[in-house]
C-alpha cells in the first residue's frame, strides 16, 4: 500500500506541474492538501530524474524568507511518437513534453503486402532515431488504428478498413519484436484526436465534446479505386474517453443508410466518390452529417464539436448546419451553448492525438477502484525504468 500511495501522490504532483506550469512548492501542497515535507521530497525526486526543471524564481513574501521556485515540465527531457495508420498511408509525429512538434512525416503505404505490425516496427525502426536525435529519448509511442481498438489489452478487436475481422494482439506482438523497453500505446483513430484535446489543452480542458474525424481515402486496403469520406466520431464524457462496453463507441453509419452500399451515409456510392469535387455531394453529407452532431449535441449536453481531417475544408458549413439543427431539434427558449472548432493540428491530428495518449496516461492518476479502467498501465507506471527503485522508498 505504501508503493501504491507514493505512486498515487507523485503522479498527482506531476499531473498538478503538467497542467499548471509555474507553481511553487507550496502552491502544490496546497492545491493537493498534501504536507509541504511531502511535496518536496516527491519534487526532488522529479527533479533528479529530470523531467521536472525550476521555470523561475519568485519574490519573496512581505516577512522575507526564502524566494519560492516555480516548477515546470522540462519540454526536451523526453519526446513521444505518435502514429496513425491508415488503409493506403501514415503519419508520424514526434512531440515534445510541452506538445510542440518538431518532427512530422507521411507517406504511402500497402498493407496488402505487409502486415500491420511489421509495418508499425518498420516506421519505428526507421523514424525513432530521427527523433532521438534531437537529444530526446522516445518515451513512449502512441498508435491511431480504424476500427474497434481494446487499449486497454492492447487489441485491435476488428478493423473493416483493414480486412480485419479477428483479434491482433497488437501491443503484445510489437512489444515482443519491437527491441526498445517503452509503452506502446493504442487506440482508435477518433479517439486519438479526443486524446490530443485533452492532453494539449492544459488550462482549457474540455470536459464533455466530440472529436468528429473525416477522412478522404480508401474504404478498404483492397478497394484502389473506392476513395470516400470515411468517418469516425470520438466522445469525451466527463472528462473522460469514452470507449463502450466493447469498445465501438463512436463508430459512425448514419440512420438514413441504404443497404448494400459502400459509403457510410444516404447518397449513392457513385455520389460519395465525388466528396470534394463535387459542392452538391459535398452538400448532403455536411446537411446529413450535422443532423446527427446536432443530435448528439443536444442530447448529451455537449460544449464543444471539433472538426478534424481533410473535412475540415468544410467546417464552416457543418458548423451553420449543426447550429441550425441544434436550434430547431431543441424545446426550450434558451438555445444550448457549445463551441465549434477545428482541430489545431489539420491532417496530423490523429498521429498528434496519438502521442497525446501516452501524455495523458503518464499524468493519470492510479485509481483504487477494480473496473476494467484500472488496468491502463498509467501515472508514473510509464516512466522509464530508472529511479523506480527510488521512488517506491519515498
């Protein structure tokens, strides 16, 4: 119990620094309730490992005494990977510990002639010592995949983009043949950009929102010449990522889809190739897919709608669209209030989201309770393997 508390009570100083840069020691005790003899110990202890640095000295109080030392995460201490991929490309990304990328990359992909994870150990292989070379050792990598993703086991549960419709076990496998000793994180690729809300955000953390992902390219690995809007939704409830009971939550196809079609709303398929060629098609997927934000919107009580993806050349109009439909599918006379906006990130949203996952995980809190939440590696877990000796001592 004694581990368990010092990585609870560390986690919660790290987690207070991260999302409060510039606090002093006393400030923190006193956010936290914790003794001051406590915080300092558990300061040093960040301090000597190095990810937390002195941003500046205080003044001193009015009865003198010692100047207080504001804290802050030291941005180059490490670097995370982020990556999505995707059913004909990849992205990856290389961020610092303030959220700042300084490495990005895309390029073409097959994965009809290799597999997902050999594909994933290749970009690592190849991209990790372009980031590492920047001084900063990779901390951690985050992966945004299509489909059903358990990021709590590390699964990829289904994928249709991928042809994949059994369980890849895919964290354990890249773990195994990977070669570096380092958190490999994944998730859906919507949820990857409800990641990246959270983990950035710092002082304006959104609490209740979705992540509305549209992307321009290849339904399936096998289709060349099927290029559609595909779509994805991540939740966010009260703060926290919503996966459902088996992890679908989020997966989109409209409720006025024809069957037997490709594409995930009402137009035909012949229609849905034309997503950015052609306004009139463009027209009634913004109309069809506002109706359902707004729905969403108003029935959960959302307060923000970020766009992201390629359908972000469109945002203005989905915005007029959900509005409206905000208005008219609401009883009362004070209209609902939320935000829309587009993601910061553009195209690379889902690999930036992706390292974001690992940030996010790294300043979670350990919890005490047995669901199955409790079992995401988190907080101080995903640390490198040096100082834990010390730091269950403390």
């Amino acid at each position: 119990m004694e581990r368990y508390v010092s990585k609870v009570n560390i986690t919660r100083v790290l987690r207070t620094i991260y999302l409060t840069q510039g606090l002093s020691r006393v400030e923190i005790a006193r956010i936290l309730d914790i003794n001051k003899s406590t915080v300092s110990k558990i300061v040093s202890f960040l301090e000597e490992l190095g990810i937390v640095e002195t941003a500046a000295v205080g003044e001193a109080g009015p009865t003198g005494g010692r100047r207080p030392l504001h804290l802050r995460i030291r941005p180059d201490w490490g670097c995370v990977m982020g990556l999505e991929i995707q059913t004909e490309a990849f992205t990856v990304v290389g961020v610092n510990l303030q959220g700042e990328v300084f490495f990005s990359h895309t390029e073409p992909l097959d994965l009809r002639t290799i597999s997902l994870v050999d594909a994933f150990i290749a970009i690592v292989d190849r991209f990790r010592p372009s980031l590492e070379n920047t001084g900063m050792p990779v901390l951690g990598i985050g992966v945004g995949l299509p489909g059903f993703v358990d990021p709590l086991r590390g699964v990829l549960c289904a994928s249709m983009p991928f042809e994949h419709y059994e369980e890849i076990n895919f964290v354990r496998e890249a773990r195994e043949r990977l070669g570096i000793r380092v958190p490999v994180l994944v998730d859906n690729d919507a949820n990857c950009g409800c990641w990246g809300e959270l983990a950035f955000r710092h002082s304006s953390r959104p609490s209740n929102f979705i992540f509305v992902l549209g992307e321009h390219r290849k339904h399936t690995i096998a289709m060349d010449n099927h290029r559609i809007m595909a779509l994805g939704v991540g939740l966010v409830l009260n703060g926290q990522v919503h996966h459902g009971e088996t992890f679908s939550a989020g997966e989109f196809r409209s409720i006025l889809y024809k069957r037997q079609q490709v594409n995930q709303f009402s137009i035909t398929d012949e229609q849905a190739k034309l997503f950015l060629q052609d306004p009139r098609v463009d027209e009634l997927i913004v109309d069809e897919l506002a109706r359902h934000i707004s729905f969403l919107v108003n029935m959960l009580n959302l307060r923000k709608v970020v766009i992201g993806g390629p359908v972000e050349v469109l945002a203005e109009q989905i915005e007029e669209a959900v509005r409206k439909y905000t208005r008219i599918n609401w009883a009362y006379p004070r209209q609902v209030e939320f935000e829309m906006e587009v993601s910061r990130l553009g195209e690379r949203a889902v690999a930036y989201g992706a390292a974001g996952m690992y940030l996010e995980r790294l300043i979670r809190i350990p919890s005490v309770e047995t669901d199955r939440e409790a079992t995401a590696p988190c907080g101080i877990d995903l640390l490198p393997q040096m100082g834990q000796d010390q730091l269950v001592r403390r």
